[in-house]
C-alpha cells in the first residue's frame, strides 16, 4: 500500500431559486387582501402610463396589467404617443393623481427622449407612487420609515427571505449603484444587518471584492460578468441583471453555467428576479389601497 488516496472533488451544483414559482406564490396570497378590499367597497385600481412604442416596454407592460387581472386588481392603461411632451405627461400625472378610483400610478420607463422623467416621476403623488421611484420615498427607505420599497429591490429581498437566507452579520456584495436598483438593494440589505459593499464601473480588483460576498447580487446589465472565479463557494447569487443577446436569448450578469458550480444558491434568468418584480408591484399597489381605505375611515366615502 502506497498510502496515498486519489482526492475526491465533488461537484454540487447551486440550488436554483425559482422566483417564478415563489412570485406565483405572493400573487395568490395578495388575493384575499384584494378580495377584503372590494367587500370593504374599493376596488384595488392601478394606472399604467406607457408613452412610445419601446417593444419591450410594452411587453412588461402587458405581463403587468395580466398579473393585476390574475390577482383582481383592476388597470387602467393609459397609452401615449412617442411625440407626448413633459408637459402632456404632467397633465396625464395630474389626472391620476387627482381620480380617487385609482390608488396606484406606473409610469413605463424609459419615457421617449426629450420627456424629462425626474420631473414625471416627481409629479407622481407619493401615496400613488407603487414603483417607489419618488423622490419621498426613496428618502422614506432610507430614512428606515419605508412606503413604497421599489419592486425589484423588493423582489430581491423576498426571495432572499423565501430562501431562509441568514443576512444578519452576512456579507454582502451588490455590483451596481442605480437609484432604481443597487443602492435601494443596498439599504435593505444593510438594514438586515448584512455589512454590504457597493460595486460600481470604478471599482478596483471586482473579483477580489466579489470573493468575499455571502450573498452576491448582480445588477449591471453586462451579459456573464459574474464568472466563477468571482464566487466564494457556497455563496448566494441573485441575478438582477437583464440582458438580450444578438441571439435574442435573454440572459443575466451571472455567468449561469459556471457559477452553479459554486454557488450554494443561485436565481435563473429568466424566472429570477423578473417575476417577482411584479408580485412586489401588485403588492405596492395593495397598500396603496388599504391605506386609501384607513384613510377613509368609518366615514364611508366612496373610494
Ligand atoms: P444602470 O442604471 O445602467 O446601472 C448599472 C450599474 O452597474 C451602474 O452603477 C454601473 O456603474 C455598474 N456597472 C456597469 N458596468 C460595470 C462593471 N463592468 N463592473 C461593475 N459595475 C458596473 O442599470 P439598472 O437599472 O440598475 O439595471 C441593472 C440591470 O438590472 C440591467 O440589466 C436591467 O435590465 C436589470 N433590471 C432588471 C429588473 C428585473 O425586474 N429583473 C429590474 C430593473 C433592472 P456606474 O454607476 O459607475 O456607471
């Protein structure tokens, strides 16, 4: 006997974090609220505006205005041409703003170039503003008194819930600072006590930040920038990213494949994030209507 022995590498692949099925699972639970709502007189009603003819824009926006169906919240879409001004748009916001009927206000980004979307979103009433973007309620999420928490930062932090991740004192890595994504992930993240880092197109040596993350979410939008050797093993990966190959395929900032192989659990894309972005939405739009309820007290005013 030489008393060697061959090492054994063992290759387990990540378990996958079904956002689709998890998000089917949030809209069928938002049904009863819906449901308490209307026996209360109010039914639950978002607006969606979608200027242009961007096709993916109105793709999501189709896939929003079925999942409201699917859930009993009614939509109202409001269609605009790609020539609509800032000005149209402010008198669309207004409209809306002022209609009792509606309790949630959706505005499709990107708006067509010319339209000044700070100034759209900023005329969005806050108590309206489901997609969280208003100035108001970003500063409320920071604040640590959050209203509207944006939907895919949201959505995130749902999945990592669903998961039974411990963030508590876990570290955390998010690639990406935007207003809409990264830096809401951030906070939240850091209010569940994660010690997170932020990454952005400056930072030095990616990879060697990335190796430290327990919990690794990716919101770039560069197709397979997250490679394995960028992993610490067992590490959980959340793919925000969203990317359309010259192929047509759909894929995310995680190098998929490679990562698997690392990760202890990993979000597919499509089927990650994506779905529940939307289940966060109908979610939003929800409190937006009990809160239009409460605020009506027992006066009994019409919605
Ligand atoms: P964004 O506004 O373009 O921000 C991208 C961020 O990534 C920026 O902070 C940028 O850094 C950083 N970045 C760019 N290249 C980098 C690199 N090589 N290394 C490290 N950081 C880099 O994008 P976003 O709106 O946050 O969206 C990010 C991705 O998520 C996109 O693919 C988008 O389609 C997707 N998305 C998905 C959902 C969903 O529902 N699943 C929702 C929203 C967005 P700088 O700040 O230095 O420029």
């Amino acid at each position: 006997m030489t008393g060697t022995r061959a090492r054994q590498v063992i290759v387990t692949a990540a378990s996958v974090i079904d956002g689709k099925a998890i998000a089917a699972q949030v809209r069928a639970d938002l049904i009863p609220d819906v449901t308490a709502l209307r026996d209360a007189g109010i039914i639950t009603t978002l607006a969606v505006v979608l200027a242009g003819d961007d096709p993916a824009s109105q793709v999501y926006v189709r896939n929003k205005v079925r999942a409201c169906e699917e859930v009993g919240i009614a939509s109202r879409r409001v269609l605009l041409p790609s020539a609509t001004t800032t000005a149209e748009l402010l008198h669309v916001i207004a409209e809306l703003n002022a209609d009792a009927t509606v309790h949630g206000i959706l505005v499709q980004l990107p708006l067509p170039r010319g339209v000044d979307t700070d100034t759209v979103i900023d005329a969005i009433a806050p108590e309206k503003d489901v997609d969280g973007f208003h100035p108001e309620n970003v500063g409320r999420l920071m604040a640590g008194r959050p209203r509207f928490v944006s939907c895919t930062p949201a959505g995130v932090m749902r999945l990592l819930a669903e998961t039974r991740v411990v963030l508590s004192g876990a570290t955390a890595v998010v690639l990406g600072r935007s207003r809409t994504v990264g830096q809401p992930v951030a906070a939240l993240l850091t209010a569940a006590d994660a010690t997170v880092t932020v990454c952005h197109s400056r930072t030095r040596d990616l990879g060697a930040v990335t190796r430290t993350a327990d919990v690794l979410v990716a919101a770039v939008g560069r197709p397979g920038l997250v490679k394995a050797d960028m992993v610490k093993p067992g590490a959980v990966v959340i793919d925000v990213g969203i990317n359309r190959l010259e192929s047509g395929a759909l894929v995310g900032d995680v190098d998929y494949a490679g990562v698997s192989a690392v990760a202890s659990a990993i979000t597919p894309v499509p089927g990650g994030v994506g779905p529940m972005t939307i289940a966060m939405l109908l979610q939003n739009t929800i409190l937006a209507a009990k809160a239009r309820l409460s605020s009506r007290g027992d006066r009994g005013a019409p919605q």
